[in-house]
C-alpha cells in the first residue's frame, strides 16, 4: 500500500478504492461458508509485538496458517 501514501503524489482514488474492497469482501464472504479443517484443540498463537498468529500446534514450524473448508453457502439449510 506504498502508493496509498500521503502527500502531493498522493493516490486520489484511496478512499474509493478502500470502499470499493470492501463491498467485494462483503460479497464473497457471504456467498461463503467456512469451517476449521482441524480440531479447534489443535490451534495455538504466537503473540508477536501487534499480530496474533495463529499455527497449528502439531506443525509450528511451518509458521502461521489457519486450515479452512471452504464451499458456498447453502441457502436451503440457512436458518
């Protein structure tokens, strides 16, 4: 986001373009499910300076990672 910087070179768009990322979020997440992939016992945190990472616990090495099912959602079984 180095372009999104202040000043008189400034990308004009910003605001808009931030406006316009989150209606495309908001669209796909709720055409969306999602479900963990693994037990919820086997995710832990890494609590760095201001992120919390979360890792698998029985893969720490591979560093942050959150495994998710994903598939659309299923309108006929919404409540």
């Amino acid at each position: 986001m180095m372009t999104f910087l202040g000043g008189p070179r400034a990308y004009i768009g910003f605001r808009f373009s931030l406006v316009e990322l989150k209606a495309i979020l908001f669209t796909l997440l709720r055409r969306l499910e999602s479900e963990l992939a693994v037990p919820v016992a086997d995710i832990g945190r890494i609590d760095p300076m201001i992120v919390v990472h979360l890792v698998l616990r029985s893969d720490r090495a591979a560093g942050s990672q959150m495994p998710l099912f994903i598939k659309p959602f299923d309108r006929s079984t919404a409540v």
